[in-house]
C-alpha cells in the first residue's frame, strides 16, 4: 500500500509539474507585455518597467514568433539569455522581428527546426550568444542592417533560396561572419571581419553578388559567392 501511495504521488507530481509548464508560456502582444517564454500573437514594442523578458535573464527561449503577420520590436532594448533556447524562436511565415539587443542566448534569432519564409529580421544586434546569432530556415525572407558579433558558432548562418541580405555586419564570431546555403539568394554591402571561419561563404549556385561585400582579417576565405570572390 505504501508503495502505491509513493507512486501515486509521484504521478501526480509529474502531473502537476507538466501543467505548470504548459501555463507558463502565455501569450503576449497589442497590450499584454511579454515575459521569458510567452509566444508572440499581436504587435508588440517592448517598453522598459512592463515587458518582464527585459528585466530577466530567460532560462529557456525569450519569446516565440507562433502567429503569422505579427511585428516584435525591441524598442531598442536588450533581452539576455542563460545560454539555452533562442532569444526570438520562430516558428510562421510573414513575422517582422526589429530594433534592438539579444545576448547569451543558444542563439540570438532561430527557426530550430522550423522554417519561415516571407519574415523580415532589420536593425538586431546579437551577440555572445553560445550556438550562432541569427540561423533562418526559409524562404524570401529579408535580414537587412543586422550585426553578430562574438557568437559561438556561425555569425549569421541561413538556409534557403530567394533571401536578401543587405548592410548585415558579423564579425568576430567562432565559425562563418555570413553563412549561405541555396540558390537564388541576393547579397549587398555585407561586411564580416576577424572571424575564425570565412568571412562571407554563400554557396548553392544561382546567387547574385550584387557589390559592396567585404571580408577583412577572416582565418579562412574573406568573401565567396559561389566559389567566386566578392565584387
């Protein structure tokens, strides 16, 4: 009897805990701020004293991008992490991601094992984040005036075709600056410097190297689009 007891109380433990869990990612947007964890469902500009995923250095992921056509902007703030999950996971199409600071995350921005086409990624610094700062599965998608600096892993790492990816800066990161994998991707004034991979690597076939990226004191190639060097 005593050991059915301990095992029903332990059940009810797990139970319980797994409640818990599922409560704890609310949903957050228009005017409900947004604390570690909660998915993303309306417009949100995060604001200091309101918005508790600025406040906190989030165990887990930051916040989730679960609902297409939905704008995040920082509002020029920084959201930290403790080294596990992304600071914004996405997991639609058509989400804007904008304006500020992600540090100490696994990494900074991330589709995991999703993928996201037609989303706009602008004017996001990441930084000391321990598995890459920015990694995109997609397609169509615009990552314009972001930088990574210090990442482990690839400084910006994107999968897919179609992309743009314009004024982006990664330099000093652990792996690639800018790292490419598809076809039909267009490239401009991107710089990378002191990586310890390649500064701009985009391989596929079909990308266009539309002028001003630079490469600059990378340990291994500086810029090549397509095995070619940069224009």
């Amino acid at each position: 009897m005593k050991n059915i007891r301990i095992k029903l109380y332990a059940s009810m433990g797990l139970a319980l805990f797994a409640l818990a869990g599922a409560a704890w990612a609310a949903d957050c947007g228009g005017d409900e701020p947004c604390s570690c964890g909660d998915n993303v469902v309306e417009d949100r500009t995060l604001i200091a004293g309101e918005d508790l995923v600025l406040g906190t250095a989030c165990a887990g992921n930051g916040l989730i991008m679960n609902t297409e056509g939905v704008t995040l902007d920082l509002g020029g703030k920084r959201i930290t992490g403790k080294g596990n999950g992304a600071g914004v996971k996405i997991e639609v199409d058509g989400v804007t991601i904008r304006n500020g600071k992600i540090e100490k995350f696994a990494r900074g921005i991330s589709t995991n094992s999703s993928a996201t086409n037609d989303s706009l990624i602008e004017k996001i610094k990441t930084r000391l984040n321990t598995q890459g700062g920015i990694k995109i599965n997609g397609d169509f998608n615009i990552l314009e005036k972001n930088s990574a600096m210090e990442n482990d892993g690839h400084g910006i790492r994107l999968d897919g075709h179609d992309n743009e990816l314009i004024k982006n800066t990664a330099d000093k990161n652990e792996f690639d600056g800018i790292h490419v994998d598809g076809t039909g991707n267009t490239l401009e004034k991107n710089s990378a410097k002191k990586n310890n991979g390649d500064g701009i690597s985009v391989e596929g076939g079909g990308n266009i190297d539309d002028g001003g990226n630079k490469g600059k004191k990378n340990v291994g190639d500086d810029c090549l689009i397509d095995l070619l060097p940069c224009v």
